[in-house]
C-alpha cells in the first residue's frame, strides 16, 4: 500500500483534511449530478470473460471487535462507542474555524444517554432514510440495506437495481434538491433521517424547517476525501446508523485487501505510461493535483502524471490549452473525457485535440460504460464505495498484461 492507515480525525482541531482544496471535487461531484446518479469483486488474477463479477465470502478484519467499528482512512468523520449508544461525528471541511456536528445513536425506544447536550439524537436502527445524492444510494445498497431509502433528491439519478425496482414500484419518492426540496412532503413523510451533501458555504441552518419539525438531518461530505479508500468508508456513518457494524468490517475489510493488493501490482509496474485526465471546460482545463481522490488513483495505478506533485489552494489546477497541449501532444493514455462519448464528440469541441498522441492511437478510456437509460453513471455511485474495482479498470487499461482476463467495469474505450 502507497499510503498508511491514516488517523482518525478528531472535532477538537482541524485535521489536515479542512485544508484540502475542493475544486476538482467539487467539479467531480457536479459531474456526477449531471452524468450519474451490484456488487463485485476486483480481480485476484482475473475475472472469466463470461462471469459475471460478485463478492467473495469475506473475512472479518482480525482487529475488528464484534458490534463496533473504527476509522482507518477517511478524514471527515468519527465513530466512538460510549455507554448507552453511539456518537457519529461530522466534521466540517468548509469552515476556517473547526466545525463539528455530533449525531447521538439511541437504540430505539431505549433512555437517551446523560451528557452530549448538543448532540442530535437518531433512533438505530434506521428504518427509513431520505438521500439527497446518487452516493446515498450506493452507500445503503453496499449493505444490502436499499429498502431503507423512502426518498431521494432526484430519482433519475440511481443505478442500483433495488433502487430502481422501488423507485419503478413508487416506493420511492423525490424529495427535490437545494431550493427545490420539498420540505412540506418530507415532513408529511417524516424519515427517520435525511442525509444531505455537503457545500462551500451551506450547513445545517439550510435545514432548519426540517429539523423544527423533528426529522433529523446528517450532512455528509464524503466527496472531499482525498484517497479512494477514504471516500469508500463513509459505508461505516450508514453502517452505524443501521447496526451493521460486522457486515461493514467484514465488507469493507475485503475492499481495502483488494485494493491494497492491486495498488501494489501497480507500483511494482516497471513501465508508467503517460496520462492525461479530462476535457476543458468553458476553456479551462481542470486537472487534479497532488493530494486529490484522482491523483491518488493514478499513482496507485502506476502512470506518469505531469501533475503529481504539484499543489493547488483550490483542489485542482485551472489550466489552459495551451498549458495541456504539450503534454497531451506526447501522452500514452487519456482517461474521464467528460459527456464524450465518441472521438467525433471530443474533435467537436475543438478540432485540435485530434493531434494529441491518445487520439491518434484509439487510446481514450472515458467512465462512463455504466450509464444506465436513465442517464445515471454508476461510476458516481457504487464506484465510490468499490475503489478496488475502479482500479482494477485503471490497471487493465494502463498495463494490460498484469489483468489479462479482466473485463473492464466502469470504464470503455472511446471510439
């Protein structure tokens, strides 16, 4: 593994995470609500061609203690366990000051625990959830738990099967987004929580109505996360909420061995092609830098990224054509072209992309192979909570030879 065990976070001081920059995640996330919004295995060697992937029966962690769970690699929240319940805590990553909010988990019907005056209490387990994005989605549906979901921000944007069979049923309903959430019906509706995203200058004030009338809400800001492995593990806040503490040990624990196992066979890939990441956007070319979710991932996939060490206050380098060109004009790969789905697409936009060296080599992976008639792409939703197999496509399309057999999962060739 390229990186440790990172420390839990703690609410007394801002960790590392509230300094990193948001741009290229935020533009990912923006993404993901216009192109996005089932469980399988990352490869041992490699997946049959005619298989279809699933989970192996995992092993519990060796450290994991029955009933709980701990923090390894995310950032924006803590889990502790005290007499009587549980304490879930978010932490801000929008605030200069440190800013924390403390969710206090009651077995239902039991005494709520003296002390954590300002915490806001939730019942476990969860009987019915409102999510407001697509990575609620995968986050419930990753413990097998999908019929919880009473509501969502936006029906189109939901991959999973279960969901969709319930949305089809009208089990589900929408809830609306941002100045469009329908606070009377979710009131009506009354959810034992809703689980909100979090933005740059927005926090739970945006849900005082809901609160008023004593549903709960939980924002999340799990797209911050710097490392694929971080942004996975908020499965643990759901995994609290809904008392499947083992099954989340158990689950997660195989994720992070899988990735862990392919991220070495990246590294120990004696050639690192060079890659490109992205399209412009109303002429600025957003390419992450050194500590975003992305870059991590090329790295653990074994490339050349002109990028990789460069930082940027914002999250992601805002940089012209100009700036790219030269190095797209030598590139090996080029990966996430945005909405292009066809070459013609991509020279649409501007004719001088088809002098960069993946063009002419048919070597363009876009993210998108997932797509459903909806127009969600699970990449935005089971992808964050199964990085092993996102890098299991990265690996087969930077070095082929080291997956011979994988069949790609999230991505495809544009042609």
């Amino acid at each position: 593994m390229p990186h440790s065990l990172l420390p839990t976070g703690q609410a007394g001081g801002v960790p590392s995470f509230f300094s990193f920059r948001r741009s290229f995640a935020l533009a990912a996330l923006l993404l993901s609500s216009l192109a996005s919004a089932g469980q399988v295995a990352a490869p041992r060697a490699a997946a049959p061609k005619s298989a279809t992937p699933r989970v192996a029966p995992p092993k519990p962690a060796a450290t994991a203690v029955r009933g709980r769970t701990t923090v390894d690699f995310a950032k924006g929240f803590t889990i502790s366990y005290v007499p009587g319940g549980k304490v879930v805590t978010i932490l801000s990553p929008f605030e200069q000051k440190t800013t924390a909010t403390r969710y206090l988990l009651v077995p239902r019907g039991a005494a709520r625990p003296k002390g954590y005056a300002d915490a806001i209490v939730i019942e476990t387990p969860l009987r019915t959830l409102v999510g407001l994005s697509s990575m609620h989605v995968a986050l419930v549906d990753f413990l097998g738990a999908a019929d919880v979901l009473v509501g969502l921000g936006n029906l189109k944007y939901a991959s999973a099967p279960r969901v969709r069979q319930r949305i089809a049923a009208g089990k589900i309903i929408e809830a609306g987004q941002g100045k469009e959430l329908n606070n009377e019906q979710l009131i009506a509706q009354h959810p034992d929580l809703v689980m909100a995203t979090g933005w740059p200058g927005e926090g739970l004030t945006r849900y005082q109505t809901l609160q008023a009338a004593g549903v709960p809400v939980m924002i999340n800001s799990e797209w911050v996360e710097s490392t694929p492995l971080g942004r996975a593990e908020w499965v643990k806040v759901v995994a609290a909420l809904l008392d499947k503490e083992d099954l989340v040990n158990q689950k997660f624990g195989q994720v992070v061995r899988e990735y862990q196992r392919l991220a070495a066979l990246g590294h120990r890939a004696t050639k690192k092609p060079r890659v490109i990441v992205g399209l412009p956007f109303k002429d600025v070319w957003h390419v992450p830098d050194t500590d975003s979710y992305m870059a991590q991932f090329l790295r653990d996939a074994g490339t050349t990224y002109q990028w990789d060490k460069t930082k940027s206050p914002q999250g992601s380098l805002a940089l012209s054509f100009e700036a790219v060109a030269p190095v797209a004009l030598t590139a090996d790969y080029w990966l996430q072209t945005g909405t292009a789905t066809t070459k013609a697409d991509i020279v649409a936009q501007d004719a001088r992309y088809a002098a960069f060296a993946p063009f002419k080599t048919g070597r363009l992976y876009n993210n998108n192979r997932r797509t459903n008639a909806q127009g969600s792409n699970d990449y935005w939703e089971s992808g964050a909570v199964r990085p092993d197999l996102l890098l299991a496509d990265l690996i087969k399309i930077l070095h082929p030879e080291l997956l011979p057999t994988w069949q790609l999962y999230y991505y495809q060739q544009v042609k």
